[in-house]
C-alpha cells in the first residue's frame, strides 16, 4: 500500500472527517509542549542539568527526535481511529501524585519520570489506545529526555578501575592501588568521576535505541543492538583507560598526561562505537512499513469529545503543581543550632582536630566540629545541619562525599561498612557506611563511620531521608537532619583504629542521641 495516500473510506453515508497527517502531528507537539508547560519549574529543572553536565546534553535533541519519529509515522497516525479513553484520567491522577512526591521528597529524578510520563498518559488519554499503539516507541524514546543513571558511576569507576589495573599487571606492569587510585613505577594515577564512562554508556544506550528501532523489524534483532550499545560502550570505556595509561608509562609520561588523553579517549571509543554501528548495517532490515489504515469519522472523535478530554486532563494536571506549591518546609528559616554533645564514659572534650580533613557537603545550613579524648584515644565528630532541603541542599544527596575524586589534597581509598554491636538506636544504625581517607602523606591515614540523622532515628539510607522529607512536609512539620561523621588517626593498625570508634559508639551513644534530638528540634 502507498502510504503517502491519504485515505477515503466513508462510513455508512457519514461524512468522513479525517485528521490530516501535519495536524496529527501538531497534536502530539502541543501535548508535549502543554505537559511541560504546567510543571514548567520541573521542565527547568531538567534543561539545567542538561545545560551544566556534559553527560546529559545528548538530552536536548531528544524531544527533536520523537517529534520526527511521530512526523514518520504520521501517514498512519492520521488513518487510525481516535477516541478518548477516560480511564486513562486516572493514570493522570496516578503520575500526578508520584509527581508530588517527588517534589516533596526533593527526589528530583522522580519528578522528571513523572513529567515525562505525564505525555504518554495524556496522549493515551486524549486520543485513545490505538494511537498509543502507533506512538509507543516515540512516546518511550522520550524518556531518554530524563537524566538518570549517574548512581551508577561509582560502580562503573570500580570496574574500569579493576580492568586497568589487571590489564596492567598482565602487561607487566608492577601496580599498588588504594581503591580507584593506583601507582605505577611511572607515576600516579587515578579513575575519577569523568574516567566512570558514564557519558559514553548513556549516550550509545539512546542512540542504539533508535538505531535498533529505525534499522530492525524483529524483536529479537533489536533486543540484541540495544543490549550491544549497553555493553560496547563499557568495554570501549575500560580499554580507553588501559590505554591511556599504557601509553603514558611506555613515554614515560611524555604523552597522555594533559589535555592529550582526553582527545585520544574520544577518537578510541568514537571509532570503536562506529564499528558497532557498521556491523549493525550487516543484518539492518528497514525496508519499507506498511499499515492498515483505519478511517477516522465524526463519531470516533468528534471535537466535543476531543475538547472535553483535553480539558479534564489539563484541570487534572494542575492539581499536583498547584497542591505542592502550597506545602513550605515548616520550621524557622535560619540554620539549626547544632548542639554539642555532653561527655560520658570516660570522654571528655579534646583540644586539638584530629585532622584537617572534613566531608565534601552541598548546601548544609550548618556544620561543626567536636573533639573528645580517652586515654589516649582521639575521635573527631562532625555533623553537619540540613533545614528546608532542597534538590540541591539536602542530607541525603548523592554529591556529599567524603571525599570528591578530584580533590588534591584528600583521596578516599577505600569504602566498607562497619557493624556496631548495641548501638544507641535513637543515634547510630546498627550498620554504618565506614570510609578511610589518605592526606598527601602516606601516613595520614584516618577511618571514618558516617550516617544520617533524620526525625528521631539513624539510618544509612538516601531513601529513607527523602520519605523523612516528604513525611514532614507532608505533616507540616520540620524537615531538619543531620548528615554524621565519627573519624579518628589509622596509625599503624586499622583494628585498632575501628576498636575506637567502636568505643565511642557505643560509650557516648545516649549522649549522641540527647545532643542530635536538641539539634533537629530547635
């Protein structure tokens, strides 16, 4: 069938209206455009990041390219019977609320599902089932507008970590590593954020998407690209790396130690991703698509219905913007006043740090430091105060480290847990997030427990601090936690370093949990 012949079927006698291809078109445009316009604060939200972070500017040409695959298809879009499908308003109220709960979580990923999710529905909901069946890649490929997967980059710098060094040791290459950062006879050298691959693994994963669905008709075929553009770029990523540390060793350090390695990176995984393409081409099966069109008349969608649907959709939508923006974080403005806590068990106030370093925080209201010392044992106490959090200030944020891998003059070379037997509930988790960080000497060596303080308990949960957040603001209550930090000298003998802090756990754990309560409350 000739698919750029418009059809003409006429239904029993009635005049035939259809919805010619540019409007159909135009109507997915204007759901876009009108869903992103209601939670507008939510759309700049997502612009942002894919202005600020080089991961996800690939993002700004993902709306263009679903308009574009709608545009394809509009031959059958326009032959295919609209009609409103009302139960479809309830998935309206459905997005709306995970909307609101991410809003007043301040889980920001959340919150742009939710948006993107948003057109889908209302297109399902407007038009019906069957333009969703013609739509449904456009309308999933816009998720790719969401930016997400940067959790995963500590994993994925763990793994071309692993890769490099072993790759190295089977070169021959003689190396001691300290977590992500590992010495060569050559030189230093480390995997940071940038090295993580994350930005490659994002962008090849929407890109062989498209390339799947554009090239392939069988399911199985496309399954396969799609999980070839996922795996392809992680191996691309961990050979980059090898390479760029190979060849800095074997010039010794002549090349690959400026802006050099960055350029070589992108044409190494640039080429190796252009061969994944090519192979692609081998098996491509887009040949020409053809559909059969079903007519469209005044009683499948007449402009009452249409109207109707498209106006109960928009007073929907509006509820969740309009309820969030009447829900402030309760409480004072200003900082909370952290209080200290009083000496117990043998521990008294120090009078010196035990180091100069301190955790890499975004937006806390308030911090401060303690010292306490017990024969001869030394443990510093950091807390730092979070009020009205926000996506950019709030305890649980994946940005407070203790250590940011670009930092000069700290590295974090290792990350545990640590289990404390009997803890103070109402101050420490029974299991903390434990970390040693390294100073510029070798020797400067400290171990550090860290956890969050949030309504009255202790968790190690990001998860758990942003139901806290809601819950309060929810309750229009105060939204106040704190984000914990016990650390203490490593010296010669790790044991005895967790020993320490094991006994400051647990001997000042009642007086911890006083002092974090008078803290939160104020």
């Amino acid at each position: 069938m000739d698919t750029q012949s418009a059809p003409s079927l006429p239904v029993r006698g009635a005049p035939v209206r259809v919805i010619g291809p540019v409007a159909a078109t135009a109507a997915i445009a204007l759901c876009i455009a009108i869903v992103l316009a209601l939670f507008w604060p939510t759309t700049v939200s997502m612009v942002e990041i894919w202005r600020r972070s080089e991961t996800f500017q690939h993002c700004f040409l993902v709306i263009p390219i679903a308009l574009w695959l709608v545009w394809d298809d509009r031959q059958q879009l326009a032959s295919t019977a609209a009609r409103p499908c009302w139960p479809g308003l309830l998935l309206i109220a459905a997005v709306g609320a995970v909307w609101s709960f991410g809003n007043l979580a301040s889980a920001q990923v959340i919150s742009h599902f939710a948006v993107i999710g948003l057109i889908p529905v209302t297109v399902l909901t407007v038009f019906g089932t069957a333009w969703v069946r013609v739509l449904w890649f456009p309308l999933a490929f816009l998720f790719f507008a969401v930016p997400f997967g940067e959790a995963l980059v500590p994993q994925l710098m763990d793994w071309t970590a692993d890769f490099t060094v072993a790759a190295l040791r089977l070169s021959g290459v003689p190396v001691y590593r300290e977590a992500t950062h590992f010495v060569i006879p050559t030189g230093q050298w480390s995997v940071i954020e940038a090295c993580s691959g994350i930005k490659f693994l994002i962008a090849s994963l929407m890109g062989g998407t498209l390339y799947a669905w554009l090239m392939y008709r069988s399911p199985g075929k496309r399954i396969a690209f799609v999980a070839a553009s996922i795996v392809v770029p992680v191996l691309a990523n961990w050979l980059r790396a090898y390479a760029i540390v190979m060849i800095g060793h074997l010039s010794h350090n002549r090349l690959m130690n400026n802006e050099d390695h960055i350029v070589f990176g992108w044409i190494l995984f640039g080429a190796i991703m252009l061969s994944m393409y090519w192979w692609g081409t081998r098996w491509r099966e887009d040949g020409n698509r053809t559909f059969a069109p079903a007519p469209t008349t005044v009683s499948d969608w007449g402009r009452g219905n249409a109207a109707a649907a498209a106006a109960a959709v928009a007073v929907l939508a509006t509820f969740p913007p309009i309820t969030s923006a009447l829900m402030h974080p309760a409480g004072e403005p200003g900082p909370p006043d952290l209080v200290a806590p009083a000496p117990r068990g043998g521990w008294q106030p120090g009078t010196s740090p035990v180091s100069e370093w301190a955790p890499e925080l975004d937006g806390a209201s308030a911090s401060k430091t303690w010292v306490f010392e017990s024969g001869g044992d030394r443990v510093q106490l950091f807390v730092a105060g979070y009020r009205q959090q926000a996506q950019a200030a709030q305890v649980g944020s994946s940005t407070n480290q203790l250590v940011r891998t670009t930092n000069l003059r700290w590295k974090q070379v290792a990350r545990d847990t640590a289990e404390v037997a009997d803890p103070d509930g109402a101050a420490l988790p029974r299991v903390l997030r434990s970390g040693e960080v390294r100073g510029a000497s070798a020797s400067e060596r400290i171990l550090v427990w860290h956890w969050y303080y949030s309504r009255g308990r202790a968790t190690t949960s990001e998860a758990d601090t942003k139901l806290d957040v809601a819950r309060a603001r929810l309750l229009r209550q105060p939204d106040t936690a704190l984000w914990v930090a016990l650390s203490t000298p490593i010296g010669t003998d790790r044991v005895a370093a967790e020993r320490t802090l094991a006994a400051f756990a647990r001997e000042m754990g009642p007086s911890l949990a006083v002092a974090f309560r008078e803290s939160t409350q104020k």
